[in-house]
C-alpha cells in the first residue's frame, strides 16, 4: 500500500491510496524476498477523480514493471532502488528509480 500523487495538468493534483492486490515472487536477494506487481486497486483520496486517469494509472501499475521487497521480522528489506556497489557504500536511495 502506498500513496501517489498525479499531476494532471498544469495545476490539477490527483491523490490516490494504491493497494496492491496481486504480486508473484520473482525471487530473494539475502533474507529480502522480491515481488514483482501485477494487479492494483487506486483508491481516490479525492471527490471528482478522472476515471480515464486512473485506469491508465492502474494499466500502467499492472504492466509487470514495478517491484517491491519483504523482508521478515524487524529487518530492513533490500532498497531496490541502489544497485549492489551504492548499498554496500550506505548510500541513500536514488530518488530516480524510486516511486
């Protein structure tokens, strides 16, 4: 579950609860298991939501492109944001693959 925040326009702000409904475990990297996305359900935070914005927020969420990581207990799941050399260094996350 998530937040986003869609600009529409050149003002236009739209905001919307982004539950994911359905991933597949594409594999582990340590004790991180990695899902990969393939069904979502946007929640809009917002009366008068654009209908065409959202089923094209959701084909784009749903197109198998977008990841996430689990890890169990209290440990931090892998950033998979950060290639291997840049986490190992504790870098912070790079807000360029981040979303």
């Amino acid at each position: 579950m998530f937040t986003c925040n869609l600009f529409t326009g050149e003002e236009e702000i739209s905001f919307f609860l982004v539950l994911v409904t359905g991933c597949t475990s594409v594999g582990k990297i340590n004790d991180s298991e990695i899902f990969r996305i393939n069904a979502t359900q946007l929640v809009p935070l917002q009366d008068g939501q654009d209908e065409e914005i959202i089923a094209e927020v959701c084909k784009l969420l749903n197109s198998g492109t977008f990841y996430f990581s689990v890890c169990p207990g209290d440990q931090q799941p892998i950033d998979l944001t950060l290639c291997s050399q840049r986490r190992y260094e504790g870098c912070e996350p790079d807000n360029r693959f981040f979303w």
